[in-house]
C-alpha cells in the first residue's frame, strides 16, 4: 500500500492498495488508474484510527482470500502453465489480471485473468507484454528501458507466439488493454 498524493483544501491522503511502487513502471494507464482511486479521509480521533484500522485489516484479508481464490481457479484453468512460456512450475506461477482489480466476488470469472510465470506476470503488469485479438503475444519494449541484447531477446523470445489457452473457449481470457493499438 502506498500514498500516491495529498489534497490540501480537503485534507485527504490518495492511497493505492495495489503493491506496484508508484512509479515503478511508465505507463500512463496506471498512473491514471493509481490517480483515480477513491481518496480516505485523514481520521480525527484514536476511536476513528481504531474503526478504520479494523475495517482495513477486514478487507486486506477478505482481498488476500479472495486473491488464492482467484489464483487457485485460473492455475486449473490453464492446466498449471504459463500462457506464454509454457513453464510448469506452479510456485512460480500466478494469476493476471486481465481487467482492473476489483472489490472480491463469490464467483470467480476465470476470463477475468491468465496465468503467467513470475517474469511474465511482471511484463504484463508493467504494460511491456499483452496480447491482440487472435491470442497472439505482442511485446512493446518502452523506448527509456535500458537493457541488454540478451535481455532483450528473452523479452522477445515469445512475441508472436500462440497463447497457451484453456481447452474451455468461453474461459478465454478479455481483451488485452495494456498496450497500444499494433
Ligand atoms: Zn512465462
């Protein structure tokens, strides 16, 4: 969790709950998204610390559960492999999520998210990974990031690539939003 801004007239902190550092990653989209949550109000009392205090911890378990949840699904799902790279290791493994992070639900949509490798999932949240309309990897490498040749042929490695999908049509992940128009 991470306070990304401050009003003065309003006296209220913006907090992001996500664990992405603000400015980790380029992007616009997700500084806008980052910009855009709703802001908590600097409490006025101990006995209001205390209220919010619970109600935090409420939600950061009930998110924590409903995250295993999310992930548990989506690893059967794709047959515990990475979409992209195929990797079958499931400790190394986790959900993305396709569209934006939202408040825990009892059902979870398995199209909702994928299942990427740690490398992967960490390309995908930082918009340098996404996929077009037919499935197919696309990888934008942002023009300020500085790397290797080597590096930079293991981003590319799986661009083209087919994503490994779940055999079920309808679980297939949304639309990618992450990157702009090929
Ligand atoms: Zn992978």
């Amino acid at each position: 969790m991470f306070v990304v801004g401050w009003d003065d007239t309003t006296r209220r902190f913006l907090i992001d709950l996500s664990e992405q550092k603000p400015g980790d990653v380029l992007s616009s989209a997700l500084l806008l998204r980052q910009l855009t949550l709703p802001a908590i109000r600097t409490p006025d009392s101990p006995m209001e610390i205390g209220e919010l205090s619970t109600s935090y911890v409420i939600t950061t378990v009930q998110r924590r559960l409903y995250q295993a949840r999310f992930r548990n699904a989506i690893l059967d799902a794709y047959r515990e492999r990475c979409a992209v790279c195929g990797l079958r290791i499931r400790p190394l493994l986790d959900a993305a999520h396709v569209v934006p992070d939202h408040d825990p639900k009892q059902v979870i949509e398995i199209s909702e998210g994928i299942a990427l490798c740690g490398t992967h999932l960490r390309a995908f949240d930082a918009h340098i990974l996404c996929y077009d309309a037919d499935y197919n990897v696309r990888i934008e490498l942002p023009e300020r990031l500085t790397i290797g040749e080597g590096e930079r042929s293991m981003l590319l490695a799986f661009a083209g690539k087919r994503l490994e999908l779940p055999k079920d049509q309808s679980l297939w992940p949304l639309e990618c939003g992450g990157l702009p128009p090929p």
